[in-house]
C-alpha cells in the first residue's frame, strides 16, 4: 500500500504539466506628438504625406484604401477607420479638382485641433461635441454651402459621419481653385477656411507632423 502511494507521487513528479507557451509580444506602436511650428502666412506649405491609394470608380478600392489607413494609423495613432475617411476625400479630390493637390494629412490637421481623440463608430458616426457642428466643427453657414453625401445613397449628408465631413472639408478648400500643394495656395485655401493665423499655424503644425509620421521608416 505504502509502495502504491510514493509510485503515484514518482510519476507526478517524472511528468510535470507542460507550461503554457508564452504570449506573443505586441507590436510595437509608433510614438507619435505635434511638433509645434509658427510658419509665416504664405511662408510654406505641410508635407503632403505618404498617398492614398488611386481612385477606381468603375471598380471597388476599399482594400487598398483600408490597408493605407491601417499602415497610417501604426504611424500616426490616428483611429484608421479616420484616416480611411481622409484618405478617401483625397483621393476624390485628386480626380474631381487634380490642381487642388489637397492631401489627407490637411484635413487631419483640421480633425485634431477640432476633436483631438476622435473616435468613429464603424459606419463612421462621431459622438456630438457641443461645440461646432461635427467632429470637424464646420459652421452652420459653411455646412450648407458644402455639404456632400459621401456614399451617394441619396441621403442627406451628416456632419457627424466623419466619411461626409473629411468630404465636404476638402470640397470646402479646394472651392476656390488654389492649389495646396503650394505655399501660397494652401495658406489661401486654409485662410478661407478660418480667418485665424493662429489657427492655421496650429493646423499647420498637426498636418506637418501627421504627414511625416506617415512617410518615416
């Protein structure tokens, strides 16, 4: 009896219960800050960034579209269902108005001082903020003006779907026909937009920033 008990204590002893492997290691997230920057009105223009991908209107790009935003956003921590809504009014730009040379990188410079930690349900709804109208903070008077359905369901546009406001942001600066990839034209086109220099400066800044995040190793 006594042999039974320590031959069952030998064979727990010979075969120990195997480890769970260990757990992968995340992926790193890129670090990422505004670097502040005063330019002079006209003085420059931001970096335009890493592109969206070509606009393919007789065949579906959203693969390529989805897979830019989420290269962009491990650089840039912006939410990359966001960044797909930037990405896509660039590319609608880049074939409706081609001398506009908008890039996503402006209109994320405008996102991050109107909403800094915006996040998107997956139909691209954004939460009300009580200040401005939109995650985008257009004014009632500009919305009007501009607006645009994004999808082209036929609905009216929502300037809480960020697809609907990146949209009609970009339709609102490439209106006046100035080409933004241009010093003077991306101050004209983003005065038009705010009057403020302070506030262009600072949208400056974000735009700069986000678009060399997007392009650094």
């Amino acid at each position: 009896m006594l042999t039974g008990i320590v031959l069952v204590v030998t064979i727990g002893v010979r075969n120990p219960v195997p480890a769970a492997p260990p757990q992968a290691a995340a992926a790193p997230v890129s670090s990422f800050s505004v670097q502040p920057q005063r330019p002079q009105s006209g003085g420059a223009a931001p970096r335009a960034g890493l592109a969206a991908p070509p606009d393919r209107p007789t065949e579906s790009d959203q693969a390529e579209l989805d897979a830019w935003a989420t290269r962009v956003a491990g650089k840039t921590q912006l939410p990359a269902r966001v960044l797909a809504a930037y990405g896509r009014a660039e590319m609608w730009m880049r074939r409706q108005k081609p001398a506009c040379h908008l890039s996503w990188a402006t209109l994320a410079g405008i996102g991050h001082l109107a909403t800094p930690s915006l996040t998107v349900s997956a139909a691209g709804d954004a939460p009300a903020t009580g200040t401005g109208l939109g995650p985008l903070h257009f004014t009632q008077a500009s919305w009007k003006k501009y607006a645009e359905r994004a999808n082209g369901d036929g609905k009216p546009a929502n300037p809480h779907n960020i697809d609907d406001a990146a949209f009609t942001a970009a339709r609102y600066l490439c209106s006046g026909g100035d080409d933004l990839g241009t010093p003077s034209g991306w101050w004209r086109a983003m005065l038009f937009y705010n009057a403020s220099v302070d506030y262009v400066q600072s949208v400056f800044s974000a735009a700069d920033s986000y678009a060399a995040a997007s392009v650094a190793p």
